[in-house]
C-alpha cells in the first residue's frame, strides 16, 4: 500500500529545527494552505488548512536555513496519521472548541519563493509582516 500527499502553501511561522538523540536534523513547517470555492450562496469562500510537516535530515537543514515566514513551498509526503484512530490528530483550542491538526513527513520539500524573496523575509526576521499575498488572513496556527 502506498499513499502521497502534495500540497502548496506558505509557511506561517520561521521554521523549527532539532536534533533527535542519533544526530538527526528535523524542520518542523506550518504551512498554510488555502481552499477558495464558491458557497451555496455564489459568494466566494476561502478558508486555509494549516499542516504541520516534519522533515528530516540534511533537507531538515537547507530548510531551516533557507526558509523564512512567509516563504512558499511545494510539499511532497505522507500524511501522517494519529496512531490511535488513524485520523487526523483532534484537540481543544483555547477557547474550547475542538480542532484538527493534519501532520505530513516530507519526502520532498521544495522552494518557490524566490532568493531575493527569500533574502527580504529573512530581513524582515518576523518583524515586520510579509506581503498580505504570503501569508493568510486566519493566523489561528493550531499548533
């Protein structure tokens, strides 16, 4: 059996890295991906699905180092399933309402930001908003 996921998006945080007790170098991403349809009503709606995706080893790397809040990326991976009902992983927000966390392992991570985009979020370090088209409206990151 064998399944993949691909997905678009922005991240909505500076990327995480870590190392787990073997040496291994692990990004973690909060990419923020956005759905527009048109509702029942003929308005158009968009709503953004935030992912958490993991990814390892010297791609972990070049990802913390080159990747910046706001940057675009084209995911390729697993989705990664809660272990105990093999859906995605349900919690409580602050406010108590229940949410979704979909969480992906990157087999692939690729840059679509360009370099001098990329260099001016880096600038920018978090400070200042990136362009409104980089990152969605809803910054409620579930995780």
């Amino acid at each position: 059996m064998w399944h993949q996921i691909t997905l678009v998006g922005h991240l909505g945080r500076e990327p995480e890295m870590n190392y787990t007790q073997n040496g291994d170098a692990v990004t973690n991403l909060n990419v923020a991906v956005d759905n527009s349809f048109k509702g029942s009503d003929g308005e158009q709606v968009k709503r953004t699905i935030w992912v958490r995706v993991s990814v390892w080893r010297k791609q972990a790397e070049a990802c913390h180092e080159y990747l910046h809040k706001g940057s675009k990326v084209l995911v390729v991976g697993k989705l990664n399933a809660d272990p105990e009902t093999g859906n995605p992983k349900i919690f409580n927000r602050q406010d108590g309402t229940a949410g979704t966390s979909y969480e992906i392992v990157a087999r692939e991570v690729r840059f679509l930001t360009s370099k001098a985009e990329n260099e001016a979020l880096a600038a920018n370090n978090g400070s200042a908003a990136p362009p409104a088209s980089a990152v969605p409206e809803n910054n409620d990151i579930p995780f």
